[in-house]
C-alpha cells in the first residue's frame, strides 16, 4: 500500500531469453489489446504533433544542460545512483547519502520533466488526458512520448540529467526532517543497479557503492520501523533490503514535498488521500484472519487494525500470507487523487500525502513538479484529480484482465512481463514456458 506498490515489477529471469509464440498467438495478443484499449478509453498511439514536438524539444539535451547550469544546483560530483527492476524502461528517480554528526543528509533526484512538458503544449495536454503510464507483459503504452520517457528525461547512468532535487537533513534519533530543500539541479548517475545488484553491492564489501548502499540501508530501516511503531500498515513484511531502502527514500521525499505544498505554501495539489475501511470492515477482516490455521493475532495488537495486521504478518506461517493479505485487501477503499488532503492516508497512517517522485509515469507527480516549481495550480485540478483516479482504476483493471487472457492462451503472465515475448515463423519452435 505504498508509492511502489501502484505499480511492481519483477526481476528478469537470469539464463533465459524471450518467451516464444507464433505468429497467430501473437495476432490474437494484439487484438485483444486493442479491444482493451478501446474499451478502457486507452491511448496507445500518440498524435504527430505531440511526437514532433517531443523530439524538438528533445534534440539538444546536452546543450539544454550547458544553459541551465547558471539556474540551476551543480550536484554532478555528488555520489548518485538509481535501483529499479531489471526490466524498468525508464529511471525516475536516484538517490544519494551522506552520514552528518546528528543524522543523515538526503538527496532523493527526480528526473525533471516539467523542464520539458509544461502547460500550453501539445505534450501536457496528452499527458493530461492518458493520466499515467499503463504496464502490460511486453507491452507499455506511455504517458509521455518514449523520446522523453525512456531517454531524455530517464536518470540513465554516466550522463548528465536535469532533476527536480528534494534535499533533507534527517534526524538520527527523531528521524524528522530537519530541514527540507526543493530545487532544480543537474546529476551524473554513477550507477544503474538493479534489485539484484543492489542486494549483492550490500554482501561485498568490495563491490562498487557498497558504502553507500549500506548507509542507504541503515538509514531506510530506520525509517521502516518507524512506521510499522506508528501504525502503517505493511502488507510485504519479507521485502527485500534493496525494496526497502528505495520505498523508504521515495515516502520521505514524498512527505517532504507534501508538507512544503499544505504547510508552508498553502496551495492546492493532487494529493493522495486513502480512505479507512469502517469498523464494522475492519472487524470483519481481523475476525477472518484470526480464524486461519496457524495463525493468532497478538492480544495487545487488537485496538489498532494495521498494527494487528503488521504484527500478524511477522509470526504467520509463510503458507498463509496471501490469505492475510487478501483479508485486508477485500475490505481496503481504494485511494484516489484529491485537491484537497484532509483525510490522510489511511494505510500509511500519514496526515497528508502526496505523490512526486514518478513525473514520468504518473500525471499527479507531474503536475504537483508544476505546482513547487511555479506556485501555480492548474485550472480544474479537483477535475484532473478525479480523471487521474478514474484512468488509474481504468489501467489497472486492464492490467489485470489482460494477464487473465495470457493465462487462457497458456502465456505465463510473469514470465512473459520479465523476459518479453518473441515471435517465431515455425508453431512447432514456440514455447511458451522455456
């Protein structure tokens, strides 16, 4: 129920090359796509104007960079690195860590679209209207032009990027922020981990950026169980380190840039806000998990749903996960996107919150870039707020139903999203598991 959780990906599969179908499976994955596309009001292809316009804009990002270095923060010698799936196509975000004398100086980078989608262009008004990025196996149909989205805009290693940076000096014992600092800058990320390197990078000592993954870590379990003590609800108590540190980062950056819009600006914005499920809800999901075999909700976690369900999670048999999480899933109001705040969120038991850290991806993320850069907020924001919760129900129930066909064409949905798919000219060559 967090940032991440809206849209996972897995890890490829090491050893293995692309799932193979036919020619006529591959016809029959197309049509259906397209029949969801049309049904769920999905656009798939982009109008010439909005491409023109991308790649106009997108010609010169290295000169870009040259004008923009006097405006602009120069962070390019900071330790920067970014950690995503190893199938991701785009890089939104990267962090660098340094230890102070009394806590932690955070830097969470975030790739500054705003620079190059802003209002009164053919690109933000696309952008507007498919909302956010949709994410089937093999097959991404993206909220901005892929000139944009996979390159020019995408924090890839080893060349300079303009960024929206969210700085923060954290306590080390309170772990608040002590101060909060939002700019433009320019980064260099030194590295493009993946989960899985991240993971290794953390055991070997002698692997590049082992240091500064293990204080990334040390920091992002701190803040981790600083949550589950003040009640968020933390549904995948087995995740990874790697998982940990970039939810972590990315939450804090998040409730950075959330507090700078409520508290100290005072604006409108698209925030998160994540109705609680009734009492009556709330029992009926604990009675349910509670009765499952092998597992027992500790006595003084009852007065407090999502501690009880946190705690349960820790001591339940590993068999009984899903049935645990399915309980609290079944009764959970979905979250939406509103201009106004109050409300909270529910799950991650915050005051206010709000979404930054994915402009590539989201439009809630790029509009609120918009809003802390600017102070200004667009026009009909409650109206985008409610577009963007709609079109996010709209992909994720596409998501769903499409991987549900994979299924009924013998496709294995996970494989093919971690290995893609490639179409072969002989039936007989295809298979769809190896």
């Amino acid at each position: 129920m967090t940032d991440r959780d809206e849209q996972a990906y897995a890890g490829t599969a090491e050893g293995k090359g692309p799932v193979q179908i036919d020619e006529e499976l591959a016809r029959h994955l197309k049509n259906k796509r397209e029949e969801l596309f049309e049904e769920f009001e999905i656009r798939d292809e982009f109008p010439s104007e909005v491409l023109q316009e991308a790649e106009e804009r997108a010609e010169d990002p290295e000169g870009d960079i040259v004008d923009e270095l006097e405006e602009r923060r120069d962070l390019r010698d900071l330790t920067t690195w970014t950690t995503d799936p190893a199938d991701a196509q785009d890089f939104d975000d990267a962090i660098s860590v340094k230890r102070t004398d009394d806590g932690y100086r955070l830097w969470v980078h975030i790739a500054d679209v705003t620079h190059y989608v802003t209002p009164e262009t053919a690109m933000w008004d696309e952008a507007l209207e498919r909302a956010n990025t949709v994410y089937l196996p093999a097959y991404t149909t993206h909220m901005l032009p892929p000139v944009l989205a996979e390159t020019v805009c995408s924090l890839v290693p080893n060349e300079d990027r303009l960024a929206h940076t969210v700085e923060m000096h954290i306590d080390g014992e309170t772990l608040s922020h002590e101060s909060i600092d939002i700019y433009k800058s320019v980064i260099h990320s030194d590295a493009r981990q993946t989960y899985n390197d991240c993971e290794d990078r953390l055991d070997d000592e002698d692997a590049p950026l082992h240091e500064e993954n293990q204080l990334a870590y040390e920091l992002a379990e701190k803040l981790h169980e600083q949550r589950k003590e003040d009640g968020s609800l933390v549904l995948n108590p087995k995740r990874d380190r790697a998982h940990t540190i970039i939810e972590e980062c990315m939450l804090k950056a998040n409730k950075a840039v959330t507090h700078t819009l409520q508290w100290d600006r005072g604006v409108e914005a698209m925030f998160r806000v994540h109705p609680q499920p009734t009492p009556d809800e709330w029992n009926e999901a604990l009675q349910e998990i509670q009765d499952l075999d092998g597992v027992s909700i500790p006595g003084e976690a009852w007065e407090d749903p999502r501690k009880a369900v946190n705690a349960t999670l820790e001591e339940a048999p590993r068999r009984q996960l899903d049935k645990i999480q399915w309980a609290v899933m079944k009764v959970m109001p979905r979250a939406k996107y509103m201009s106004d705040p109050f409300g909270g969120h529910h799950a991650l038991n915050f005051e206010i919150y709000g979404h930054f850290t994915s402009p590539i991806r989201r439009l809630s993320d790029l509009v609120n870039h918009w809003i802390i850069y600017t102070n200004e907020v667009p026009e009909g924001i409650a109206d985008l707020c409610d577009h963007a919760s709609d079109k996010q129900k709209d992909g994720e129930t596409c998501e769903r139903i499409y991987k549900d066909f994979l299924e009924e064409v013998g496709l294995d949905p996970h494989a093919v999203n971690n290995r893609g798919v490639e179409v072969v000219d002989d039936p007989e060559d295809a298979d769809h598991t190896a």
